[in-house]
C-alpha cells in the first residue's frame, strides 16, 4: 500500500555489476558483452530489454520475465495540453502510490519535469502536493525511469529531451542519495549534461552545504517566494527551521565553490509578495548572491485561498526587479489545464486539506534536520 517500502528494485535500479548477475543467473555462460548490450539498450537508446532484437530470442523472453528488470511505473493516467506540447502521466509504482511526470516540448529539444518522493512533506501552503501530503521516497531507479520513459515518448515525436528538472513532487534534498545517484546516472548513462540538470529546493540547507561539495555542475534553483522571514514562515514552514539569513548564506557558499547559476523561483501572489517593499526586498537578496528571478504566475490549487497577481502587478514587479539590476525571466505557464503546472502536482488524490489563509505563525529556531522526507532525523549532511 501507499507509504510502505518497495520490495524489490526495477531495471533501472542496477547497475552494470548487478545487471550482469541477472544475465548470468538467466542464460549461465553468456557473453559478458549481452550485459553491455542491454545496459546500452535501456540508458541509450531507451528500450526495454526484450525489445532488443541483438540479443537471442530466448535471451529475450527470459530477460523480460524477470523480476529485477521488471518496471518501476505503470501508467495510471495521461493527460496533454498545449496542443500536444505538454504531456502529463501520473504513474503508479509496485507499492501503489502514486507520482507524475510531466514533458515539455520545445521546436529544438524537450524538457522532463520529475518527482523525488511520492508526496511532500514541506507542506508549502500553495503547493498542490504539499497539502496532499507524504507517502515515501523513491529510488534512483523509479526516478531515472521517469525521464526515460518520457525521453522515448519526445524522441519519437522528433526531439531529444535534454533537460531535466528536479521540480515535480516531493523535495529532491530531502531525498539527496537517490536524486544524487539519479543525476549521475542521467549524466554518466544516458548523457545528459550536468549543465542542463536542475535540482530545486524549498531550503534544505544542509541539503545545499553537500550540493556544493559534489562533483557535478547542476545548476541550483531556490524557490524563494519571499525575502522576508514573517511571510516566508507562512508561505513555506521549513522557513521556521532554517529562515533567511541561514539559506541565503547556504546560496552563498554554493555559488562560491560551483561557480554555477543560483535561480530565486517566485510564485506571484496578490497581496503576499508582490508590492514594492517585496521586490525591494528581493533585489537585495537576489544581488548578494548574484541570482537570477524566475517569476512564475501563481497556478491554482485546491487548497489555497489566495489569487495570484494581476498581469499587470506581475509586470509592475518584474520591471522593479530589473530596474534593480536583477536578472528576471517571467516563466511561460505550461499544462495548467491538465493540472501539469508549477505547485500542481498531487497525482490526483483526493485530499483534506482546508483552504489555507495566510495567518501570523509563532517561529522556531533552527534545529536538526528532522522528518523533513516523512521519517525520523534523515541524514542530510
């Protein structure tokens, strides 16, 4: 059931040593090369083992029988938008719960938008998979197989998905080994570049204390959606427990030792943070860690009571941002029909989350990393 650990790992959860074995095991004293071929097979070229027609039939029904090269997700729901151009699948794993995936298709390439946890713990009051609430982790493999089986559905359809990013459901940080061990397997097999893999975060700190000591240059993106502690607080609660001046020197020290580009996403929400004491505030933060701003338009959830700005306030602040001296891109909104934007991603569960409104909260000071994925003190650092 939903919440309970996988009982066996899926095909791109080996690695080769371990894909070699399942050969060995099914076809004693094949060529060491069969394992290359289907490691090729499903990294490169993107195909299930028993689509391989390199290696002997017998091999082949054998391979696909087996457990450990069985999927990780089944298609629970698909849903396009934008004439075709944004593709959403909400995906149900061996233990039932449920993710999604969204793809996004550009005239020259594509982008993959994945899920980390099935589920969020963080709670961010706008957030359409916060109010859902947390169900598990996932696993390298349940997260590399999100973008392969997207990138096959692009190729097909005459673009490489070359991008992907870390902004579906869950916190990637809070779920750091297997987003790590995903982005290197995206990188070193399948062949993506690093400088094309983005990871988002609400603010995990000690999350971004090890991003910056790692060996690949992802690049950062920080949804901010506040430059104040009061608001931020009642926009994303992690706030309480690492605020402000504790993320912001974290940015600091990650733009310092990666050289890499830090990313502020703001959600624009009428009245919370979009007058001009917020972009004031903003183009200080944004200045001192040399970020760029991605304003992106408030999408609509069920949960939350609160409209998002007028074109015209959205406007007003993205000109503030750049009288300011700050690099600002307003994000086109892609899948809002199909429940496929920023901050919509529930895989369709119903919920019970009351309609919030934005009330004082009483502060914490920062403490250890506890239940930030759902489960007693991980180990983020």
């Amino acid at each position: 059931m939903p919440g309970s650990d996988r009982s066996r790992p899926s095909r791109y959860d080996l690695d080769r040593v371990e894909l070699g074995s399942v050969v060995e095991e099914v076809a004693p004293g094949s060529p060491r090369y069969r394992a290359d071929q289907i490691w090729d097979g499903l990294n490169r070229r993107l195909r299930a083992p028993d689509e391989l027609t390199e290696l002997p039939v017998p091999l082949r029904r054998a391979l696909g029988g087996h457990p450990a090269l069985a999927p990780a997700l089944e298609a629970a729901g698909e849903s396009v938008s934008d004439g075709g151009l944004t593709r959403k699948w909400v995906w149900r794993l061996v233990d039932g719960a449920l993710i999604e995936t969204v793809l996004m298709e550009y005239p020259r390439r594509a982008t993959v938008c994945v899920s980390t946890q099935a589920g969020c713990a963080m709670a961010c009051s706008f957030c359409a998979t916060g109010q859902a609430g947390f169900d598990r982790q996932l696993t390298v493999g349940e997260i590399v197989e999100q973008v392969a089986r997207a990138a096959r559905v692009a190729e097909e359809r005459g673009r490489r998905a070359s991008r992907v990013v870390f902004m579906g459901m869950g916190e990637p940080l809070a779920n750091f080994d297997a987003t790590w061990g995903a982005v290197h397997r995206l990188h070193d097999d399948l062949g993506l570049s690093a400088r094309h893999l983005t990871i988002s975060t609400v603010g995990v700190v000690p999350g971004i204390q090890r991003l910056a000591g790692e060996d690949l240059p992802v690049n950062l993106a920080v949804s901010l959606h506040a430059a104040d502690d009061a608001t931020r607080d009642e926009l994303v609660p992690l706030n309480r427990r690492y605020p402000l001046a504790a993320l912001i020197e974290a940015c600091q020290e990650y733009v310092a030792r990666t050289h890499r580009r830090l990313s502020f996403e703001w959600a624009m929400i009428d009245g919370v943070n979009d007058r001009p004491a917020d972009a004031a505030r903003l183009i200080g933060l944004a200045r001192r860690t040399g970020a760029h701003v991605n304003l992106i338009p408030l999408n609509p959830t069920a949960g939350f009571g609160v409209v998002g700005s007028s074109p015209a306030r959205v406007s007003a602040f993205r000109d503030a941002l750049r009288q300011g001296g700050v690099n600002v891109t307003l994000r086109q909104t892609r899948g809002r029909d199909i429940d496929a934007a920023c901050g919509q991603l529930a895989a369709r569960r119903p919920h019970t989350a009351s309609v919030v409104t934005l009330q004082p909260v009483r502060r914490r000071p920062p403490g250890p990393a506890a239940d930030l994925d759902g489960s007693p003190s991980p180990d983020l650092g």
